[in-house]
C-alpha cells in the first residue's frame, strides 16, 4: 500500500481529500502546515500532496526538504501562474481546486507510476538556476561537439547553452521560443540528446505544414473507418515518439480542437485515437517552439490558456542572428565546411574580407536559414575557391522583380489576383512579394490554405514560409470558453 501525506490547511478539503485517497487504497497521513509536516520523515512516503498557500512557509518548501519524494502542488485555477513556478522549483506536477476526483486518482497514481519506474527513484531537480552548471564545458571549443550544428560563442548563446544542459536531464516539458530561422529544432535535438531518453526516437512535427483537417490524424492515430479514406488503422506521431521525444515545431499553428488532445495527453499522459472509445498509455516529452508571443494568443482567445501553462514550465529563448555579432561569420565557417563535404567540393573555401564585412553589415532577417541558404550559393558561384561580396546573393535587388520577368509578370498574377493596389503605387513597381502579400491578406478570409496555395501554383509549406517572412498571420478560430 502506498503511503501519502496531505499538507493542507483547509481541514475540509484535507479530510475530503484523505476519505478519496483511503477509499482507493492509499494510506494517508495529515498536516496542516510545513512545519507539522516536518515532523515526519518526508522521505518515507511515495507521494507528497501540498496546498501552495500555507500558513508560515508555502508548500513548495516541501520540495526542497523532501529532495527523494515527489511532491504534487494544489492550487486555485486563478493561480496557475504559481503552480507553473512550483514545477520550475521541482514540483512533479500541479493540479488546480477544486479538483475533479477522478482527475485526482489518475495523477497520483501516475506520479507514483513514473516514480517507481525510474531506476533512481525521483530526485527532484531545480531548473531555475544556470549556476550550477560546469561553465567549462561549454567552452568555444567544445561546443559543436556539445551542441551538434548548433554553433557560436557570443554571451546570449553561452547563456542558451547553459539552460539547455540545466533542463534537459529533468524530464519536463520545455518551450523554445525564437524567430524564424534561429535554429529551434536544433535546440530541440540537443534537448534530446542531453537527456535520459537520448537512445529513443526524437519525433519532429511542423504543426503548420499539415492541413487543418488533417492535423488531429496524424498527431494521435486514427481508426479504420473513421474518416473517409481511413481505411486501416494508423499510429499517430504522439504513439510514435513513445519512449522519447515529441518535438512540435510552431505550435501556435495548432487548431484548437488539437490543442484539446495535446493537453490530456501531457495531463494524463494517454492519447486517443480518431474514432476510437479507447485510451492507450504514452510515455513521451513534449519539447515545443513557436516564434508567435503565445501570452498574446491566449489573450485574444486564440491559443488555449490550460495547454499555455502546460507548456510554458521552463522557457529558452534563441536570440536572433543579429543579435549575436561575430557568431555570423563563425556560424558561416562551419557552414562552409557542412556543405563543402554534401556537395563533395576539394579544397579550401573562404571568405573574402569584403564578403565578411558584408555579412556583419547585414541584418539576416531569415536569420540562420536565411545564411545558410547564402553559404550555399556562394559555394556554387565561388570562383578559385574565395567568396566574394557578389557570390553572397543578399544584395536588396534581389527583392525586385528582374527586368527580364518584367513583361510576363502581369500575365502571370492577374488572372487571380483583383486589383486592389493603392492608386498611389504603380503596377510596374510592385514585387512578385508585394502581390503575394496582397492577394493572400483579401482573400485568406474566404480561402482555405490549401485553395490559397493552389491559386498562388505554390505548395502549403512554400505558403507558410512566405507568411512567417513577410509577418501576414493566418486567420485563426476564436477560442470557445
């Protein structure tokens, strides 16, 4: 029988909660207070549950004293902000009051699952302080080996590092936030590949790549006969990282109806399947990233604010690439010497100084894509083995239409594109991403992705691109309650 210790100050909830917790096999122990519940050998028990508002010291003291028992924090749904702070402490997991009593069983006997599978027992880990970490072994030299394709040594990277072996090895979820084109799923391998689940799948999902209707199939599984042209049962992308990884890449693409089955997955740890009557168990880590201000999603009723919290225990953030001054040019180099051995080129490339000066200049606003992409080139037009300032391709011209484009650019676009253009700017002057912009913002109201990208001759992922560069969010369904 397994032993827990209710640290609440309320006796009503206190002895509501005990009766539960005895009526499905549990011993209980009681406390109204740290210090009464200091009095025991917090050690002895499997499970510790604590109010976080308690008298004298708050609940998440338990935490540290009791560094080998797991402790769950109850918490009011108004102060969820709080419980999120709990987990970041070394909370296992936060439950809100009033709490559903079946929700209650089910996450005490997980936590007590999860604990006695693991082959050390729980140990609780802060993640909150990057101090403790071994500064040198992140020095420059060592950090591809670290890091993997993640490269640079400048103060907002050492500090990314940092967090990443501080989060990692603790088992909970992380959100990576950045812009475009900052490398967020390199950071979600290194994630992976720094923690207990390195020697398991690392699943990589684009939430914005896969049509709306689609979405819910792919992640959680479908049923034969489910949907027209279900016609066998399927494994979702959830089911498929069991045991390792699950890596949602801008998540705040996600429709709402799939929001919904991501937090029971990260809530119960369980997935249901399309058209199924059935849960099945998963053991995963949920590691998201978006570069949209989620807080902001939340607000205007876009983005769920439960599945928001759920995410949002330990935050890293990329810093952009003009932000990272010499990193540019060191990022350049390893990029150089990647592509040299993928295209098979002999010999020793490099920057010329004008090329160096050039890209320091630049402000990359596609960010690491964007240069990679520019290394690329430059390592097909260099000549003897230097890249010019030419060779680079990040000149402002290239944003226009080329003359030679110039009299079939109007047969092209206007058969689907109204004249909407402002009186005031030409035809003749507008870029290829100027009526791209402009026919995607009057008709994406009417269209749907797929019809949008069709009429455009381009595919939904070019599509999605397109939309993150030049900021034009999709429309999104209001969230509902």
């Amino acid at each position: 029988m397994h032993s827990i210790l209710i640290v609440e100050d309320e006796s009503i909830i206190r002895t509501a909660l005990k009766r539960l917790l005895e009526r499905n096999s549990f011993r209980v122990t009681e406390a109204e207070s740290v210090t009464e519940a200091s009095q025991h050998d917090l050690n002895q028990f499997d499970l510790i549950i604590s109010d976080l508002r308690l008298p004298g010291a708050p609940g998440t003291e338990l935490i540290i004293m009791a560094k080998n028992t797991p402790v769950l924090i109850m918490t009011s749904y108004a102060s969820m902000r709080s419980a999120v702070d709990a987990m970041k402490l070394g909370a296992v997991d936060y439950i809100a009051k009033p709490f559903d009593h079946e929700d209650m069983i089910r996450t005490v006997r997980r936590v007590i699952e999860d604990t006695k599978s693991k082959p050390n027992g729980f140990s609780a880990v802060n993640v909150t302080d990057d101090a403790n970490i071994d500064s040198s072994f992140i020095k420059v030299d060592d950090i591809r080996s670290a890091m993997g394709d993640l490269v640079g040594s400048c103060e907002p990277m050492q500090k990314f590092y940092r967090r990443i072996l501080r989060v990692a090895p603790a088992d909970i979820t992380v959100l990576i936030q950045g812009e475009s084109g900052t490398g967020k799923e390199l950071a979600a391998r290194a994630v992976h590949n720094h923690s207990s689940r390195k020697d398991s799948p690392l699943i990589n999902v684009n939430c914005a790549a896969i049509p709306e209707s689609l979405i819910e199939s792919e992640l959680f599984g479908h049923e034969k006969g489910s949907f027209t042209g279900a016609t066998a049962a399927r494994q979702g992308l959830v089911e498929a990282a069991e045991g390792g990884t699950l890596f949602l890449d801008e998540i705040g693409e996600l429709p709402l109806e799939a929001q919904a089955r991501l937090l029971r997955v990260l809530q119960e740890s369980e997935v249901r399947r399309v058209g199924s009557v059935h849960s099945r168990k998963v053991n995963i880590r949920l590691v998201a990233a978006t570069h949209r201000n989620l807080k902001q999603l939340v607000k205007e009723n876009l983005f769920r604010e439960d599945l928001y919290y759920r995410l949002q225990v330990i935050e890293i953030a990329l810093p952009p690439l003009r932000e990272r001054g010499k990193d540019v040019l060191e990022i350049a180099e390893h990029l150089i010497d990647k592509h040299c051995r993928r295209l098979n080129i002999e010999g020793d490339i490099k920057l010329s100084k004008e090329a160096k000066d050039k890209m320091m200049a630049y402000d990359w606003p596609g960010n690491v894509r964007e240069l990679e992409n520019s290394i690329q080139r430059s390592l097909i037009l260099a000549d003897d083995g230097v890249i010019d300032i030419n060779d680079l391709g990040i000149t402002v011209d290239d944003w226009n239409i080329p003359e030679t484009l110039a009299a079939v650019k109007s047969d092209v676009v206007a058969s689907t594109i109204a004249p909407t253009a402002e009186p005031e700017k030409a035809e003749e002057d507008l870029s290829l991403e100027d009526y791209f912009q402009h026919f995607v913002v009057e008709h994406q109201d009417g269209m749907s992705e797929t019809d949008l990208a069709q009429k455009l001759g381009i595919s939904r992922k070019c599509l999605w691109e397109r939309r993150q560069r030049l900021g034009i969010p999709r429309p999104k369904k209001t969230a509902k309650g």
